[in-house]
C-alpha cells in the first residue's frame, strides 16, 4: 500500500514548478475590424520588433526593411507567436509578452537573448492568406 501512496503524492509534488510558469500576455496596440482572421496555415508577412524586458532591443524586420513572411502555426517561429499571433486582421498590431516557456527556454540565442529571457515582441501583420504550396511566399485570398 506505502508504494502506491508515493506514487500518487508524485504528482502533486510537481505542482509548485507548474505554478510559476507564465502565461502569454497580448496586447492590441492598434485595433482593426475584418471579416477573415489570421488562421492556423496562413502565411503571414508581418513586421515586427523584439524587445528584452529592459526594453533592449533584438531585432527588427523594420531595420531590415523587409517583413518577415512565415507559416502560422506550424512551428517555423516560436511558440509565443505561434499563438499569439492567432486572431489578427490585417493591418492590426499586437504586442506580446512570450515568457521563457514560450520562446528559446533555457538556451541563449547569440549574445542579445540571454537564456531563459522573457520577450516583448511588437507585431503588425501585413497581409494573411492561405499558404500557396506552388511558389513559396505567394498568397491566395
């Protein structure tokens, strides 16, 4: 009987770690209205800017001058935007506080995302449409 009495206190000795995981935090900066939202195999062409906590910035398409155009949902970005990202019209803007769970975790990424860093990306989707599998970064509406 004293086996299975451990074995069922196990799990909720993992509860602690659990409670301090972060959830996703989203902000609309810039509300628009649209009858077709950003979807799960959308492509989406998107600016954006990265930011650390103390507002130290990692990145930015708008340096590049180039949208960054990816699959939604299918695991090409992180996770944070993977959902975050989720319900946009074209042309809204959305901030997004994607904890460590949701971004690179425990690894750093080069010498500006330290590891287990907390990000704030600033996002403004572009054009959203279904995935053309025939020229790779074409849209269909």
């Amino acid at each position: 009987m004293r086996p299975l009495t451990t074995l069922l206190a196990l799990p909720l000795a993992l509860l602690p770690s659990l409670a301090f995981a972060a959830d996703l935090e989203i902000q609309v900066t810039k509300a628009v209205e649209c009858t077709r939202k950003s979807q799960k195999g959308d492509l989406l062409s998107m600016h954006y800017k990265g930011t650390l906590l103390d507002g130290s910035k990692f990145d930015s398409s708008y340096d590049r001058g180039s949208p960054l155009k990816f699959k939604l949902g299918m695991g090409q970005v992180i996770t944070g935007w993977d959902e975050g990202l989720l319900g946009m019209c074209i042309g809204e803007g959305r901030k997004l506080i994607i904890p460590p769970e949701m971004a690179y975790g425990d690894q750093s990424r080069g010498d500006k995302i330290p590891a287990g860093s907390t990000l704030g990306m600033y996002a403004v989707v572009r054009r959203a449409g279904l995935f053309d599998l025939t020229t790779y970064g074409s849209f269909r509406d």
